[in-house]
C-alpha cells in the first residue's frame, strides 16, 4: 500500500506542469527583444531549484550559460520568440514583447492550460488562463528559468551582432543604453538595428 502510495506521488510530481514565460531586452536600445517559455514538472522544478535557477539579474553570466542546458534538458517543452527593432519602432515595445511572446507560445508542443506571466501587465492576445506575477522569477522557478533561456539566447546574438556592428561595444553593453554606447551613436550613427523610437527620447535623432 505505501508502495502504491509513493508510486501515485512520483506520477503526480512527473505529470504536475508549469508554465512560465519571461522577456529580456525591452529596456535595451539596439537589437530585438526576446523572450521564452519553459514548461517544468514539479519534480524537475525541485532539481533545478537545486541546481541553482532564480531570476538570470541574480545570476553571472558563466552560471547562465551553465544553467541553460539543463534547464533545456530538464524542461518538458520550451520555445523561445523575439520581436525585432523594426517592429519595436512600428507597434511600441509592449506589443512588440507580446509579439515575442505568442511567438515563443506558438513553439510549444502543446498549450499549457494556465500560463503564468512575468509583471504586472496581461498577455492580452493570449486568449487561455493566465497568471500576471510581480517579481515573478524569484518566485516561480519556471519563469526563473525561461528568464535565463531568454537572457542567454540574446546574449549570444548580441556576441555575434558585435562582429557585424563593431564600433558600439555590443559585446559589453548587451545593446543597452549605456554613457560610452550613447556616446558611441553620436560619433558612428544609428545602425538600422538601432531602435530609433527609443533614440528619439534620448535626443539623439
């Protein structure tokens, strides 16, 4: 009977799922911005909480990049989506992060039958059951982890953009709006992957 017992506890813990969704790069000034959902099991939550997943700004970027394949490894399904710096001047960052949102949804086997979001803002074309959490990646491990799937997957493109758009230190700033990058456009220009919708309040076009 207690054999029954435990063996009824370990299916619950492999079957019970969540989802979690987070973006990356909506404050930035150059480049897209990304986001990811991950899907974990109650038991797999408890191992990468183990291993040490929490919000990715808690985190060195040598641990993210070591998290990230077991966190892919671990999760029962995953997708990621970006929205790019066009589309970010077109339909305003808030539409754009729910466009990399439904993308990185639509990358999922199946639909999670509640969502829980990053923030306090609706996912308002997401038309299922939907969770908003405030500081959500210290809070939920499956928002933990797909901050850090987001956060890696940009850092890497924003390595391999620092070769085509050399001249604004990409590789270190992230496509941040740091001094020595604001400095960087007023002496090179404004790259089309540059966001000018946000430029346009710093004043520099």
């Amino acid at each position: 009977m207690q054999e029954k017992k435990e063996e009824d506890l370990q299916r619950a813990l492999n079957k019970a799922s969540e989802a979690g969704i987070d973006e990356v790069g909506r404050g930035a000034i150059f480049g897209p911005v990304f986001s990811a959902v991950v899907v974990l099991t109650e038991k797999n939550k408890f191992i990468l909480k183990q291993f040490g997943v929490t919000d990715s700004k808690k985190l060195t970027p040598k641990k993210r990049k070591l998290l990230l394949p077991k966190i892919l490894l671990l999760s029962s399904d995953y997708g990621i989506g970006q929205s790019s710096a066009r589309e970010i001047d077109k339909l305003g960052i808030r539409v754009a992060t729910e466009l990399s949102m439904i993308r990185a949804l639509k990358k999922l086997k199946k639909k999670p039958t509640e969502l829980i979001v990053d923030g306090p803002l609706l996912l308002r074309p997401w038309k299922e059951t939907q969770k908003n959490i405030v500081s959500g990646d210290s809070k939920f491990i499956s928002i933990a982890s797909a901050s850090i799937v987001a956060k890696v997957s940009r850092d890497n493109l924003m390595v391999s953009l620092e070769r085509k758009y050399s001249g604004y230190s990409i590789f270190k700033n992230k496509g941040y709006g740091t001094r020595e990058h604001l400095s960087l456009i007023k002496k090179n220009g404004i790259t089309k992957l540059h966001r000018k919708s946000f430029l346009k309040k710093s004043n520099l076009i």
